[in-house]
C-alpha cells in the first residue's frame, strides 16, 4: 500500500457513512500496525547464500543476510509450515530496514504487523442509527404485533438449552451425537478449566486437552510487554472471560448447579483445545493469531474457532498474512469459522477478518428464544416476571425511579442521573431497587453507574415509546466486574411499564421478591437476526457473512472469581456455536473436508425474518440463515454449492449461476426448485432524502432497513427427478431488480429452494447479488451542490458534485485567488460514490490539456493573464502534474472527503516538495476495484475516472516543511 501522510486518517474515516476532516498541515493519524513489527514470508527452500553455497534453512538464509547488511531485529516468532506460512516475525531496530528486508532474495512477502481488538460481548440493546423502526417503508400487513413473552415451559421443566431446540442440536443429543472424535481449536483469552462444567482440569484425559498459551497475563497487544509463553493456556484474570465462555458454548459438560441443572454444551465430546492468544488486556498482534493457527492445525485440530476480528472493507486482504494460512489450513483439512462482528446496528458492509477469508466461514448472530425469568410481586398486588442471570434475593426492596421516567435525558445514562436517585433513598441502599428505563443508552452503562453510586440491585423497564425493538425482550448485562472478581449489582429485567406505573403511583411502591419459580419465558423476537451483527456484503462483493447461528443473550461458563456464569451476546457467541455444529457434523460424515462441510451446513440453515416484520431478512445480513443441525446430519440428498455470490449486474450477464443437486438414495427421488425472495438492502437507503433534511454529516443515511426490490428467477424445469446415486446440474436464470439508482448501492436477495420427496427435506441456498453496472457507475458526486452554497453547511446533498471551496466556506465557481495563510486556504469536498482501487488529488497547471469525466468549471470561461507557476511537472498516471495532495493505493468504500490544503506537496515519490506561486487546478481521480492494475493500466489516463476544479490562483511560494 502507498499512500500520502493523510491517507491514514482517510483509511480510519472511510468505514463511516460521515465526513472526513483534513488539514494538510494540521492533522492527526491513527494506524492499526504495530511500529517496527512485520509478518516475513521465507522461501522454504535453500536459496543460496551471500557466496553462492546453500543454506539449510530460508531462516538461515534471512539471517545471514540480515545480519551482513547490518539489520537490527529481535524474533517474535517463527512459523515452520511451508504448506501454511514459512517465515517469522520481526521487530526491527531501524524501520528504514523494512524496505532492504523486501529486496532480499529469500523473502516472498512482508506485512505489517497489525494490532488486532480485544473480543469484547456485543450489547444487544445498544442503538445504531438504524434504530428507527424497520417499517418505515414497508406495508402495514408485514408488521408483526409484540405481545408479552409466553413460557417455554408451561409443565414447569426449565430448559437453559433453548438454543439446541432451535438448531435440533437436541435432537441430535438425544441420538448419542456429541461430536466424539473431533478435535476442536479454540483461539481467545484461554480458559478458566477450573471451571466444573469445563471438567477442572487440562491435558491428556480432561475436557480440554490441548492448547497453548502464546503470550501470558502481562500481554496487551504491544511488543513494550512481550509474550510470555507457556504451555498452560489457563486464564484466572476476569478480564480474560471471553475464552471460558466460548468454549463453554461447544463443550461444557451437562451442569448439575441448581440454577441451571441440564446446562450442555453443543458438542460435550469433542476433544477441546485453548490457544491463548489474548492477555489480561489490550489486543493481540495478528503474527500471535498466526502462530496460534499454525500451532492448533500441528496438534491436529479439525476445525479452529475464532471469535476474534477486525473491520476490514474487503475481502482481498493483501495486507495481511490470513488468507494464505488459511487457504492452507482448508487444504489440510482444518476448519475456519469466525466471527462476523458486531457492527450491525451501524451500517452494512462492516463485517470483519480473518472471516473474510475465501475459505473461512463468516458467523452471524440470531437471537436466542428462550430466556429465564423469575417473579416478583409489587405492593400493589400485582405479580411481574423479570429476567435476570439469578434471582434477587428474599426480601422487600423499596423502588426508586431514576429522574421521571419520562426524559430520556434522565435514563440512567449519566453519573448525576444516580447520584440524584440515590438522594432520594435514606439509609441502606441495599435495602433499594433502582428502577430505569432502557432504551437511551446500553444496560451496561446503566449497570456501571448504578454500582458507582452504591446500589447494588438495579430493574430495567423499556421504553415503549423506542421502536427498537431489540430493547423490548429480556435482557442481562455481563457480570459487572471490578478488579479481577465481580461485583454484586443484582440486575432484573422487565418487558412493560407496570413498573413504571407502580414507582410513580405516589405511593411508597415496594418489590417483594420471594422463593425463585424458575420459566423459560418466550424471548421477544427471538429466533430473528441480532441488530448488532455485520452485515456484509464486503467492498468487493464477497459473500460474508454465510450463516447464523444462535448468539444473541447466551448463557455459558465464566470465570470462577467471576462468579461462574454470563449470559452474553455476540457473534462471538454464535462462531463457538458454529464451530460445535460443524463437529456435530464432522463426527458423522469423517470423510468430508471443510468446504463440503460448510455447504451441507449452508444448504440446509433456514431463512430467517426480518425483527418486528414477516418477511425474509436480506442474506447480507444472515447469509444462509439459522444453523439446522439435525437437518445437516440428517439429510440424505445434498444441494451445493451453498452460497451464490451474485456479484454486479455485468457479472451475471456472463456467467450463469446453477446449483448441483445429488440423490444419495438407492432409489430416484423428485426435487421441486422454487424461488423464494428476501428483502433488498441500501448502503443508503433513502438516497439522499431523509426527514428533517439532516444533510450528508448524518449516520442516517448508512444503515440496514429492507428495501421492497427483488430478483426473479426461472427454472427449465420446476420438478426434476433424479436416479439413485446421480447428481444434476440445474441451471438458475436470474434476472436482477430493474431501475435501481447505483448511488445508493443496492444489493438484493433471496433463496433457491429445493424440496424432496425423501419426508421433509428442504434446502435453500442463498443468493446476494449487487443491483446494477458496477463498472459502469459514476465513481464522484454528480449532483449540484446544495441548498446552501456554503460548503460548510449540513446540509449539503450527500450526492454532490466535488467542490472546491474557500476555508470560509464559499464555493469557487470558476477562479479564485489564495494566499494559503490564516483563513485564506483551500478547501475540497468529495463524495466517492463506489468502492475504489485507487485514489488521487492531483495540483495540475491550470492550462491543463486534459478532457475530464467531469468539469468543476464552466469550460466554455477562459482566462488570460493568468500566472504562470516555475514549478516542474511529473507524469503520473498518464497526467502531467505539479504534486500530489492526497493519493491512496489500496481497496477502500465509498466515502466522503472534507480536506483542507495549506499548500504541501509531494513529489512521485512522495517526498514533501515546495509550492511555486501561480495558477493551478486540483485534479481529483479514481481507479474502480477490480481492476488488475500495472504500469500500463496505472499510465493510461482513460482508465481513470476524473474530475478537474476550478482555476486556484496561489499567489505566493509555499515551502517544504
């Protein structure tokens, strides 16, 4: 990747539906690489040495070469698979060395160390900007009416398993299949084995019985505390919870605890294994990720679990070292399953790596359907249901409400709102329950704050009022933790308003809370995707994430000074699932690698519906669709693949989609394909209108809603039959929506459904395709400015034409002059409106000889007397330019650019140049994704797609600084 010193904030600011903010004198980055520290791919052959001898090993060979140019370096770790990664990781002395490091012979490829988050538990009830509801552009006849949650347990046997019910994990249980013989990586925080369920104990005999810790307690993610490995992946630190409970959800054995008595894991056989890779805070270096890879796929693991990512706009992850080692482990046989994140509340094309992988399985998050809940009766004789991870204690608590219960200013969501609730109790404020409204702000704030001011037992009710709808159901925060054990903050939920109406009745409202009665109530919109998790496609169309799986409010292991148990929520959740699933699987069918395993576990998901609605959840958001289990094992025939990858309407115009349908009975069986449609999805779902005219700075206009637009799709033939043992080919004609605006970046959806004769087997495969000519869209802003011709204005249309404008906000139409000093400076405003491969903002003679693709001027005005600059020109990419202002060399989404220039330049190189009084124009360009570009592509100005400004008359020299 090349790129000027603004690019990394351009980089940051790209994934956000909002403005960039530069100043090209005046500006702060932030990079995601670790300083000095690079990933080495080595030829694992013998290369020949500095005398032309051989040298058993390319790590002899880097080092010799190393230390005869004088590189100063410490090894981090060195990788020792040539089918998967053979190199090390370095820490250079001098970052200058990186570049003598790509020029030896030995070397095959270098990336950047980069510093991967923390996994942290999603907040189920947070709020995205897609908050508002769903239906906002849908018939009334989809909407489905909430009602209170029912019991799942009406003859009173509480069942904590309820996500095994909804993937027919239980039933596969109930048939002795556990996932015996598999081997199960699992990459996190490491594990508290201590832990009953996780069967007290490490090695040879124990539930978990590999592993491995890469870095010990003190590692944060930096080389200032260096790993300290050992052989123990053992975490006792609470902060390191995120590893106990993900192995908790593929294998905890079946609890006795009273609280939650039948507790089972999703393959209680499997043979479990932790690779630490996370110390007690901070991230992880991506090189600790790759080396724990290598290491689970040595000790013979069949799949690795990694609830662990990064944000990343594309799937062509060049930059970094996951793709091949992936790619490897699958042809090995080893399984990739990661989480696909928690962005989705944010906006869609957000999903995360190494699930980008072409050969990982990307995870989405559905809600669980159950969740336990206990009663209570208040002092107005009415009885409540509330949930909670336990049950409050006997006893009479009297409520306080904070603020009015009205204000969302007051919803609990700042330090002053408790510490006012707490002036209103006397005494004891054990012996209180706070009472709040959720929906302003997440439970854990509530939760943080509560504890801060002393309560320790805390009631949520939602409000009715947010049309999220994820704020309806129960909810439970994670254990709020303080130091390395957790607090005791008692933390209830509630799913109405008689609360509310109890505490505000003007009367001393009290809660008496007596002997537990334990449900499993009905989860609302439970079963239905998470409004947390990513939502894809990625920038280069890839489909991520692939299938969903049980990860919304899940109740697992914890650590011991933790308390034992959380319920918590994420795709980290669902991708453990998954990986349990996949053992399930695995168990049953020995002979079938990774891919063939993920199709029959695609082809055989079920579709879910959209939260609050009736119709499908677009596949972006839950790929193939909730995880059937029983059905992946079960099923005798097979359909794959188990994904289309549409792609743009160009794509599919050469090529034809079919799907392969195969009898694997003895006898012929009949297949009826139908077509069933899923909702279409905008990156901007109401173009450039919003209400309230909120203008182009607002998150609004990013954001998952459905969108009433869908393919159709014909078949040769609706009913096939198929001999025993004989596979068909079925061709699929697919005709996109028509008439959509490539502006707003539509995708759409749906499923190939197939059906058997064989009882009640069903397959779908999804579909996601983008809904016109990528390669034929507009890469600017093309609309006029406005309604305000300050640039400055928020409301500025999001589809606007770039503009080239004064710092005091004033466009220039066609000339003007600046000193650059003080308030006298130059600034543009751009709109990418497609993903890009490359970009450039060029300073160029204004008496340029080039025809644009677009004009930021009026060409027929012409000015004469105009100052000719001393400064030289340099060809870049066909175009004769003074410097460059801003230029990017990697996959980057659309965005916005809001960029002030003081006048630095740089040369071809990209060393800071001077600036020459005279007249200029800034020449913006764009190169599409996809394209293969070399030096010939790169030189060819038609590839280019381009926009020239108006005449900027610099009227002094500017100098390098």
């Amino acid at each position: 990747m090349l790129l000027s010193p603004v690019a990394g904030l351009i980089a940051l600011a790209s994934l956000a539906c909002g403005n960039i903010v530069a100043n090209s004198s005046s500006f702060s980055t932030r990079s995601s690489t670790l300083p000095n520290t690079y990933i080495v791919s080595l030829l694992a052959g013998a290369p020949k040495s500095l005398q032309g001898r051989t040298l058993d090993s390319g790590h002899q060979a880097f080092h010799k070469r190393a230390t005869a140019a004088s590189i100063k370096y410490s090894v981090n770790y060195q990788y020792d698979a040539p089918d998967l990664l053979y190199g090390l990781s370095i820490k250079l002395e001098n970052d200058a060395d990186a570049a003598a490091i790509r020029n030896m012979p030995e070397v095959q490829g270098v990336w950047p160390v980069r510093s991967i988050a923390r996994p942290q538990a999603a907040i189920p009830d947070a709020h995205g900007p897609q908050a508002e509801q769903f239906a906002a552009t849908q018939p009334t006849s989809r909407l489905l009416k909430r009602s209170d949650p029912q019991h799942l347990n009406p003859d009173g046997n509480v069942n904590h398993n309820t996500p095994h019910t909804m993937t027919g994990v239980d039933k596969l249980h109930s048939q002795g299949i556990k996932g015996k013989g598999v081997k199960v990586a699992v990459l996190d925080t490491g594990v508290d084995y201590r832990h009953a369920a996780l069967g007290g104990c490490f090695g040879p005999g124990c539930k978990v019985s590999f592993g491995y810790d890469l870095v010990g307690d003190a590692y944060d993610g930096t080389y200032g505390n260096p790993p300290m490995p050992d052989s123990d992946p053992l975490a006792t630190c609470v902060t390191g919870f995120h590893g106990t409970h993900t192995l908790g959800i593929i294998a905890m054995e079946e609890s006795v605890e009273s609280t939650f008595s039948g507790m089972i894991g999703v393959a209680p056989e499997a043979t479990m294994g932790m690779y630490r890779v996370f110390g007690c805070t901070g991230g992880a270096g991506d090189d600790v990720l790759v080396a724990a890879m290598i290491r689970a796929a040595d000790d013979g693991a069949d799949v690795i679990s990694m609830s662990i990512g990064e944000v990343v706009a594309y799937a062509n992850i060049s930059w970094s070292p996951f793709e091949q080692v992936v790619t490897g482990l699958t042809t090995r046989g080893v399984a990739v399953i990661a989480a696909a994140g928690n962005d989705g509340a944010y906006r869609p094309f957000n999903t995360e790596t190494p699930g980008l992988a072409n050969d990982a399985l990307s995870v989405a998050s559905v809600e669980n359907v159950g969740f336990q809940t206990f009663e209570m009766q208040d002092s107005l004789g009415k009885t409540i249901r509330y949930g909670s991870l336990y049950p409050f204690a006997k006893g009479t608590l009297t409520a306080v409400l904070v603020g009015s219960g009205t204000l969302a200013s007051e919803y609990g969501c700042t330090t002053a709102d408790h510490a006012a609730a707490a002036a209103k109790a006397t005494g004891d404020l054990s012996k209180y329950v706070l009472i709040v409204r959720r929906g302003y702000c997440p439970v854990t704030t509530i939760q943080a704050y509560a504890a801060t001011a002393g309560f320790n037992n805390v009631i949520t009710f939602p409000d009715d009022t947010d049309p999220n709808v994820f704020i309806q159901g129960y909810i439970s925060p994670s254990p709020y933790l303080v130091g390395n054990s957790s607090a005791i903050v008692n933390f209830g939920s509630t799913t109405n308003r008689i609360i509310l109406d109890g505490v505000t009745s003007g009367k001393n409202y009290t809660l008496k809370f007596g002997t537990p009665n334990t449900h499993i109530s009905k989860q609302a919109w439970g079963g239905q995707m998470s409004n947390f998790s990513s939502v894809g496609p990625t920038w280069d169309w890839k489909f991520k994430p692939q299938m969903a799986a049980p990860g919304g409010n899940i109740l697992s292991t914890y650590p011991l000074d933790a308390g034992g148990w959380a319920i918590l929520s994420g795709t980290s959740m669902a991708t453990p699932y998954l990986a349990g699933v996949y053992a399930l699987v695995k168990s049953q069918n020995s002979a079938l690698g990774p891919k063939e395993i993920f199709n029959v576990m695609q082809s055989t998901s079920k579709p879910t519906i959209m939260p609050g609605r009736s119709d499908i959840t677009t596949v972006a958001h839950q790929g193939a669709g909730l995880v059937s289990a029983y059905d992946a094992v079960t099923y005798t025939s097979r359909v794959s693949p188990g994904q289309l990858a549409l792609g743009p309407t160009e794509k599919l115009l050469n090529e034809q989609p079919e799907i392969t349908i195969t009898n694997r009975a003895n006898y012929p069986v009949t297949y009826r394909l139908t077509h069933t449609i899923a909702n279409g999805m905008k990156y901007y779902p109401h173009g450039e209108e919003l209400p309230g005219n909120e203008g182009w700075l607002n998150l609004l206009f990013c954001r998952l809603e459905a969108s009433l637009f869908a393919a159709s799709m014909s078949f040769e033939q609706s009913s096939i039959t198929i001999p025993a043992g004989q596979s068909q080919q079925v061709p699929l004609a697919i005709t996109p929506p028509q008439g959509l605006s490539p502006e707003e970046i539509p995708i759409y959806s749906g499923f190939v459904t197939v059906s058997s004769s064989l009882g009640d087997e069903q397959f779908s495969i999804p579909y996601m395709g983008v809904g016109y000519n990528y390669t034929a869209a507009a890469s600017f802003g093309h609309d006029t400015p406005g309604p305000s011709t300050n640039v400055n204005d928020n409301y500025r249309d999001i589809f606007s034409a770039p503009t080239v404008y004064h710092s005091g906000g004033e466009e220039v139409q066609n000339y003007r002059r600046f000193t650059l000093e003080s308030n006298d400076l130059v600034g543009v405003v751009s709109t990418f409106l497609q993903p890009t491969s490359w970009m450039r903002y060029d300073l160029v003679r204004a008496d340029i000889e080039l025809t644009p693709t677009w004009y930021g001027f009026d060409p027929n005005v012409t000015y004469t007397n105009l100052t000719k600059t001393a400064s030289p020109d340099h060809m870049v990419g066909g175009v004769p330019i003074i410097g460059n202002i801003l230029y990017y060399q990697m996959n980057i989404p659309t965005f916005q650019v809001y960029y002030g220039w003081a006048g630095l330049l740089y040369d071809e190189n990209y060393y800071q140049i001077g600036l020459l009084k005279g007249s200029y124009r800034i020449l913006i360009r764009s190169i599409f994704t996809g394209v293969n570009v070399n030096d010939t592509v790169y030189n060819d100005v038609t590839n280019w797609q381009t926009f020239l400004g108006p005449i900027v008359e610099i009227t002094r020299d500017v100098p390098a600084v």
